[in-house]
C-alpha cells in the first residue's frame, strides 16, 4: 500500500490503517516538496545575510544571546541532539516509534519550518526501511515539546542508537555498516526542527 504524505489533514484512523497494513510506503507529494523547497531556500536566505537566528546562529534557552559562528551552526546541532539524548525507563513500543517517525515527518512536510526536502526525504526512507526509533518512556520536558523523545529519533536519522528494524530491536551502526541505511548529516536548524514539537 502506497500513502501520499500533503497537505489534507489526517484522522486518526487513517494513521491506524495506515499501520495495520505493516507494508505501507510513505512518498510526498509533488505540493509538499514544493512547499517545503521554498521554505527551506527561504531559511537559507536568512542564514546566508548572516541574520541572528535563533538556535541556529544563536546558543538555546538562556544561551539566545550567545553568537554561533555560521562555520559552527552544524556541530550546534550535532552537539543538541547528543545533549539530549537522557531519556530513561523501558521504551516504548515499535507501533509508538514508528507513529512518533511519521508525525514528525508528517509535521515538517507542512512546509512552515525551514527543513530541507533531504531531511524529509530520509526520514521517507527511514520509515519504508521499517526502522523505527526506541524511545525510552520518560524523559519529555519543557514548553518546546517532547525534546529528549524526538532527539532518539534524530540520532537514528544521523546514523546512531538503538531502532526498532521489522521487529528486532537493533543498532542503527549496524544497519549503516550492513549498508542497509545511510546517515543524515543534521545541517543547520535541522536538529532543532526535528525536537521541537509535542509529536511523541
């Protein structure tokens, strides 16, 4: 079963059926990755002016007022999603991950954040892999969202961590070295954009 990601909203029951069939295939449509091209060119814009930007050119929190040199916007957003990565408790299961992967994707794919359509496209792959993250239960903190849940999911997409993969739960460097997926390099606000929300 083939499921066209734009812009009509979802039912719940659609997203039920949608996992039922355990087969299904996520693509964006032809309007998705038109609206989020220019968002994205939008955002790059900006960068490109050298204008302050929050979390991108600009430390988190407290830290807003702290200049981030445009050289150093990427390792910010390596450096968030390693920072964190300290959820606890058992994780939750394959059926939640894969939900977590697909609102997430879905979320982005509206067009409003800046991401690019790679970062889309990956997480397309991801979920028609079958590799879905393992996200620990507790952890969620704070006004901008699921933070500490969704950065499991960003450390699957740039290659490391724990994944759900057809029922197994295995080592996301083992599917990279098994040439099974190949990381995502979380360019600049792309980290920040893939935590910052009440997805999970």
């Amino acid at each position: 079963m083939k499921f066209v990601i734009d812009s009509t909203p979802l039912s719940l029951a659609q997203v039920l059926d949608l996992h039922r069939e355990g087969a299904a295939t996520l693509e964006l449509s032809a309007a998705v990755l038109r609206d989020a091209g220019r968002s994205h060119e939008n955002f790059q814009r900006w960068l490109d002016r050298r204008v302050p930007i929050y979390g991108v050119t600009t430390g988190f929190g407290d830290s807003c007022d702290r200049a981030v040199r445009p050289e150093d916007a990427e390792v910010l957003q390596d450096n968030l999603i390693s920072y964190l990565l300290a959820g606890t408790g058992p994780l939750l299961s394959e059926e939640v991950g894969r939900s977590v992967l697909f609102f997430r994707l879905v979320s982005l794919s509206r067009g409003y954040s800046g991401v690019s359509v790679a970062l889309l496209h990956k997480m397309v792959e991801l979920y028609n892999l079958g590799i879905s993250p393992a996200i620990p239960r507790e952890g969620s903190l704070g006004a901008s969202g699921d933070l500490i849940p969704l950065a499991y999911l960003a450390d699957n997409l740039r290659g490391h961590g724990q994944a759900y993969h057809r029922g197994a739960l295995v080592q996301v460097e083992e599917l990279v070295a098994r040439g099974v997926f190949t990381p995502h390099t979380l360019a600049p606000k792309k980290g920040l954009a893939l935590v910052n929300g009440t997805t999970c």
